[in-house]
C-alpha cells in the first residue's frame, strides 16, 4: 500500500514538472511573438493606418471625461492629439514622452484618445489627464478614432483649425521640425 501512494506521489510530481516545463515554454513563445508585434510597422515600413499628412479629417464631435463637448470645429490653431490603448505595449511607452511633450503646450491645445474597457483606462487616464483633455473610448475605437482612420496603437496626429493633418505618425518622431516653430 505505501508503495503504490509512493508510486502516486511520483506520478503527479512527474506530471507537474512536465506542466511547469510546458508553460515555460508557451510564455518564452508568446513572448517572442508579442516582440514581433510590437515591431511589426517597423520592420514591414508600411505606415501604421490613419490619416497621413495633408489629409483631412472627418468632422467629429466627442465628449471628454469632464463632460466637455469637443469637435472638430473647436480644433485650435494647432492641436497635438494622441491615440492610445491601455492593453498596448508601444502605448504605455509612448504616454509619458506624450505627456512630457504636452507639457510644453497649453492644455487646450492637447487631445488625448483612451481606447479600451474602462475599468483599464485608470493609470493611463490618471497619467494623460493634467496636460490633456481626455476622451475615452470603446475598444472598437470612437468618433475621433473614425475621423482620423485609427485603426492601430499608439497614434500621434499634430493638426490644425480646419482638421488638416500637419503631421501623424506611431511615435512623436513623425512631430520633429513641424511642431517646434510653433512651440519651440
């Protein structure tokens, strides 16, 4: 009797570590491919979608999270706005450089996009919301993500009163040399 628990007790032991070494391996994978996906606009050269520079956006009207009513005939001479998603990596790397940026600029100026399930957009709200007007939307994007052809994260769109987009780009790299005469 005791050698069939001892018998049992190596069994399930075995199975364990069988288990753990799998799991090991399915996160090294998903790793890599998260890696692969995070480069992807990247290594392919093809821009991200949305609305490039020159084009111009579709009218919009949207509302933020202190209940002000934003449009696109309330844009500023130029106004820097940013598109995120609390679940993505790029995203979380690109708010604070965002942030620091916008510090720079009057509050009015900026339009921060929180795409994503609302019990998510916490940390990124709290972080975006001094220097930004925040507009929080669905995970299926909203009326400014559809104005502007946001179809993929992060996204940086420098524009101006009549909505022509000066500059847009996946990083604040795409901003270089347009934004700076103006605030610089």
């Amino acid at each position: 009797m005791v050698y069939a628990l001892w018998a049992a007790v190596c069994v399930i032991g075995l199975l364990s570590l069988l288990t753990l070494v799998l799991t090991v391996g399915v996160i090294r994978r998903l790793r890599e491919h998260t890696e692969r996906l995070d480069g992807l606009y990247e290594r392919t050269g093809t821009p991200a979608p949305g609305l490039q520079a020159g084009e111009v956006a579709d009218d919009f009207e949207a509302t933020t999270g202190d209940g002000e009513t934003l449009s696109g005939a309330s844009l500023g001479e130029r106004t820097l706005i940013g598109f995120f998603s609390p679940s993505c990596k790029p995203c979380k790397e690109l708010a604070p450089k965002f942030v620091e940026l916008a510090a720079g600029m009057s509050r009015d100026e900026v339009i921060a996009v929180i795409a994503g399930f609302p019990d998510e957009m916490g940390d990124m709200r709290d972080l975006l919301s001094p220097v930004a007007k925040v507009v929080a939307d669905d995970a299926d994007g909203g009326p400014l993500a559809k104005a502007f052809g946001v179809e993929a994260f992060p996204r940086v769109f420098l524009v101006d009163e009549d909505r022509k987009v000066l500059a847009a780009g996946h990083t604040l790299d795409a901003l270089d040399g347009v934004l700076a005469p103006a605030h610089g």
